[in-house]
C-alpha cells in the first residue's frame, strides 16, 4: 500500500473543513480510503488527522527523548483551532522541559476518585478492627455528594472552603468541621502510601467549637428514671448501663458475654473495639451488676448481652427511636445519647471524686492521667461509684417506685 501523504498549511476553520480522505489504490488496483495527516505551520507538532470515514482529530505529534509520541487534542468540531492552537503550545511547553504529557494524562486518567479513596480509608478501618462505619458513610455519601466524582487532584483548598461554609450554613458549623476532618483523613491515609501528596483539607479554618458541656440535672435525672419504668426491659437495661457505667455507646452495643467477669464486677472492652485500639477495664457497679445477672437468663442463645430484638445473633444497633421516645416521656429536650456518659462523670465530681478517678471510671486516655490511673486502687474507685450509681438510682419521686435494675 502506498505511504501515506502528509501536507503542510496554516490552519483555519475553512482549509481543515475541506480536508477529506485520501482515495488510493491497493495492490489489486482496488481503490480504497487511506487515513493522513495535515500539520499546522504556526505551531510545531499540531496536526489533524483524517480517517478513512472522513472524521478529522487534532494531534500533538512530537519526538520525546528521540522517539516519536502521538497525543490526542480533541476532535475539530469540538475544538476551534485556536483552542487547539493553545493546548498544542502548552504540550510543546512541557516537552521542552522534559515531561511527558501522555504519562500526565495516563497517570491522571488511573488516579483514583475521592470517593474510591474514601471506600479504601474505610476498609482499612475495618481491617484495623473498627466497626462503627455506617455513620461515616451516611456522612460522606450525605455532604461530599459534590466532590463524590472528582479525582484527588482535582480536590483543592477552595473547592473544601466553599464545602465547609455550605454545609456550616445548611447543617451547623460543628457538622461541617467533621466532614473536613474526614475528608483530610481520607487524604492523609492516601499520603501513607505517597508522601508527597498533598492535603487540601488543611488549609481550611475549621468553625470554632464550644466543648458539649449537658448532662442530666437532678431534676431530669429523676424524670428519665421514671421514663425507663415503662420501657421493655432491652431498652430499659440498656440506657441504665450506658449510664451507670459511663461507657460509650459502641461499647455497650457490642458487649459480649465473653468479656464479662460478673464475679469479679469486671468488664474488659478489647482492644479492636475500644476507641483507643488498647483493651479497656470497666468496674462494675453492684447495680449493674443485677442488670447483667437478670439479662443472663433472658438471652440464652446469644453472644451479646444486648440482642437484636430482629435478630439475637447480632447486637443492637438503632436505639433513636426508643430515645426520642424516652426523652418525650421525661420532657427532656437537647440530650444525646452521649450525655449519659457525660452525665456520670459530672455526678462523680459533684459527688466527690477526684478528677483522676472520674478519668479512671470514664476509661479516658491522657498521657499525663495514664500514669496516676495506674497508681489507683480499684477499691476506692468502686466505692465512688457505688456511691453515685445508687444515688442516680433513688431519685423517683416521693409515692413513685425507685428502677430496680
């Protein structure tokens, strides 16, 4: 087949519109279409390449290190020659210096989106031994829905500041201070591996925050109380132990018989389930201690001291609805779920206790707590909170029966 022809003349719209495939002969003598190059005088290495259908693309055709490399531009229809004009220039920019702009692009179109960084940060986790992933993907996949598609390049500071103010005026400036902080996780998992990549999430001013500080009043405290009365006994042993023990919600959620010494008044969190990835010792008071004795006989079969009720071969994981329904019965407002653990810290203070035994009973970690938490004897620390937890527990009304757990 004969070579194909090449010709050289200033682009413009007219003279690349008329340019149409090269009729030749094969060797039969059969003619047939042949594919060809035109190249642009004004700029070295543009060229537009016509197929044998008639369709015209602009190229960037130039020699890299001696040999020859070919880079679509676009198609002419959907480039005007300028605009082909100037991303040839910008190519034959970074050829003189070196680069390779077929590497850019290959490396570009194999970067990974945010959100496929996002599902990689989160399966490390879970390797990690964590498990409370369905809040961070509600998060995620609820405010990042307008990076979700964009690659971790293409992420920068401007683009997490315009995302924070958004969401700090839609959804609370304490919501959009946790999505940025998971976003600059996400990166700073992806630096492990390189270095070199940067983390845009840290040039954004975080909202300031003011320290939860809401607890039960003595008041509320009693109302809650009556409020459990009626509860099943599930949700009614289960938001007695996240109080009475302090312990995070996660914890309770997954507390397991296995990991119970009830002789002993002894509750070891394992490591992979502890926030801190460190086995955890929680000291149980007599109260919760009957909770656990009662529970024992009413989740035969099952590994968790608080079932499903759907399913006993899995812990319980909703508990808003029965919340919100307590919190409507004590006429509470503005309480979390967490605040019961902050509620007996605050108690234990009111009641005495040293801030190093609070800490000792919360299970809080601090490098300059660690040392005296191991100085304490478990005995006066069982007393401070045999003292408050029955305190909590004899607060009902006058004429009204006190929980007995």
């Amino acid at each position: 087949m004969p070579r194909r022809q090449t010709e050289r003349f200033r682009f413009a719209k007219r003279s690349v519109e008329s340019l149409r495939p090269r009729v030749v002969k094969d060797a039969s003598g059969k003619a047939v279409s042949q594919r060809w190059y035109a190249y642009d005088t004004a700029v070295p290495g543009l060229a537009v390449q016509i197929s044998e259908s008639g369709k015209k693309t602009f190229y960037i055709i130039r020699k890299l290190n001696g040999r020859p490399k070919r880079f679509r531009i676009g198609g002419f229809g959907e480039l005007s020659v300028e605009v082909a004009r100037k991303r040839a220039t910008s190519f034959n920019a970074d050829i003189s210096t070196g680069i390779d702009p077929t590497g850019e692009r290959l490396a570009a179109r194999n970067e990974m989106t945010i959100a496929v960084a996002f599902e990689r940060y989160v399966d490390s986790l879970i390797k990690r031994g964590c498990r409370s992933m369905k809040e961070r993907r509600r998060c995620f996949e609820k405010y990042c829905t307008s990076i979700h598609r964009q690659r971790l390049s293409e992420i920068t500071s401007d683009c997490l500041e315009s995302l924070h103010r958004r969401i700090g005026r839609d959804n609370g400036k304490t919501m959009a201070n946790r999505v940025i902080q998971m976003v600059g996780a996400v990166f700073h998992f992806v630096s492990r591996k390189d270095p070199s990549a940067p983390n845009p999430a840290k040039a954004v001013d975080l909202f300031p925050e003011r320290s939860r500080d809401r607890f039960l009043s003595g008041d509320e405290m009693r109302r809650f109380m009556l409020a459990l009365e009626i509860e099943s006994d599930l949700w009614k042993d289960y938001f007695l132990t996240l109080l009475l023990t302090g312990a995070r919600r996660s914890n309770v959620e997954r507390m397991a018989w296995c990991d119970l010494s009830i002789d002993r008044g002894l509750w070891r969190v394992p490591g992979e389930e502890s926030k801190n990835n460190e086995p955890l010792i929680i000291i149980l008071s007599a109260p919760v201690i009957r909770i656990l004795q009662r529970r024992k006989n009413t989740t035969a079969g099952s590994e968790w001291v608080f079932p499903s009720p759907v399913d006993i071969a899995k812990p319980i994981q909703e508990p808003r609805r029965a919340w919100r329904r307590i919190l409507k019965s004590a006429g509470i407002e503005n309480l979390r779920i967490h605040d019961l653990r902050r509620s007996l810290g605050s108690w234990l203070a009111s009641g005495g206790a040293s801030l190093p035994m609070v800490g000792r009973i919360l299970g809080h970690k601090t490098a300059s707590a660690t040392m005296v938490y191991a100085r304490l004897d478990l005995d006066p620390v069982r007393a401070a909170l045999e003292s408050v937890t029955n305190s909590m527990l004899s607060l009902p009304e006058p004429g009204r029966q006190a929980v007995d757990p």
